[in-house]
C-alpha cells in the first residue's frame, strides 16, 4: 500500500507499518511500501491510500472519467445520463472554473482599480514637488537663460528629468508588480507565471508618457518666466 504524506503528518507511520482497514464489513490488513508526495494540483482525483490492483478487485469500485462537451450540449448530456444511469454522478466543471474566472475577474478589477489611484497619487505628488520646489526651478530657468540657454535647452533639461523619474518609477513598480505576481502564483495559487512583455513595455511607456506631460503642465509657468521679470522681482536685484 502507498500512503499519501498528508496522513504521515497527521499520524507517524514510516516504511514497513501495517494499517487495519474495514472495507465495507471485511477486515483488511496492509503494509506501508511506499510514501508518496503530491506536487501538482490539478482537476484528477488523489487518494491518502493507494492499494495494488488485486488487493480490491472484488470490492465496490468508484470509477472517474472526463471528458469534453460543447457548452450547449452540457445540459441536454446531462439529463440523458442521469436518466440511464442513475447511480452516475455527472459533475459540471465548467461551472465551477466560471465562477472561479468571475472570482479573478473581480480581483483584478479591484487591483486595477488601486493602480489607477496609485497613477493618480503619483501624478499628485510630482505636482505637488513642483510646485514645492517653484522658486528653485525659476532661477535655475533663468541662470540658463542669462548664461546663453534658449528655451529648447531648459525645455530638454526639464524633460530628461521627467523622463528618468518616469523610467525609474516605472521599472521599481513594475519590478515589485511581477515579484509579488510571482510569489502568489508560486506559492498561494500554484499556477505556472507567465509576464506579459509587451503589456509590462506598454505600461512603462505609458508611465513615461503621463509623467512627462503632468511634469511639463506643472513646469508650464517655470518655462514662460523671462529673466528681466524675474530680478525686477528680487528684492536686492
């Protein structure tokens, strides 16, 4: 007899042990010859013990079979074999992996959902600094310009800017995205992971794209500033 290691957890057995079984009112007497260790999940049937083919050929008998139905002949198969055999139990597992893709479905709008307010606390916060940081981004604006810069200069110093702050920000969440994607898939769901490429590059430029934008309407005013208004406004110019 093989034994499943779940049983081994739930009671000490080791190689060699003999179980007492009662199977449908004959006493049954095995010994353990193997341990066996379940490492896949999946729709097939798994049994804690596992006898040789003679050992119970003339008991009762559970048998499984699966196969693959077009979903408008679901119903009508159904009904047939239940009508026929009526000690056959028919199990609809296309309902059951609906409701499951209903279930992710949902979960995946509400992680949509909590990155569409992490975009917008993003685009937020960089408002935010640079607005904090108004007054130095003016005299650094107009020391370009008094030293010789044209506009297009101070235009591409602002963009590469935002440009690395997108692709930085970019890539550490989407780094920390794919890593924790990982981790559920390997160890909580235990599903093969699979990244979507060209999906992860669209985000990323797309990232790239609304920071540069947001960075430029904030930086609007920045850009506009000439250096003749700017030391009228100092107080010791």
């Amino acid at each position: 007899m093989s034994v499943l290691d779940t049983v081994i957890d739930m009671h000490p057995m080791d190689i060699g042990d003999t179980i007492q079984f009662n199977i449908q009112g004959v006493p049954l007497k095995a010994r353990i010859s193997s341990i066996r260790t379940r490492t896949k999940g999946s729709l097939r049937p798994f049994f804690y013990f596992v006898f040789e083919k003679d050992t119970l050929k003339s008991a009762p008998q559970t048998l499984f079979a699966a196969f693959r139905v077009d979903p408008e002949n679901i119903g009508p198969l159904q009904t047939r074999v239940v009508k026929q055999f009526p000690n056959i139990n028919v199990i609809d597992v296309s309902e059951t992996i609906r409701v499951f893709a209903g279930i992710m479905k949902q979960l995946s709008e509400i992680v949509r959902g909590a990155s569409v307010l992490s975009m917008v606390a993003g685009i937020l916060i960089l408002t935010s600094a640079v607005f904090a940081t108004r007054a130095e981004r003016i005299t650094e604006s107009v020391y370009y310009k008094i030293l010789g810069a044209k506009k297009s200069f101070v235009v591409k110093v602002f963009a590469l800017e935002n440009l690395l702050i997108g692709i930085a920000s970019s890539l550490l969440a989407l780094v920390i995205s794919q890593v924790d994607t990982y981790l559920i898939c390997r160890y909580l769901l235990e599903i093969d992971f699979r990244m979507f490429l060209f999906s992860c590059i669209l985000m990323v430029a797309a990232t790239v794209i609304l920071i540069n934008g947001f960075g430029f309407l904030s930086a609007r005013s920045i850009l506009e500033k000439k250096p003749i208004t700017y030391l009228r406004e100092q107080p010791d110019a």
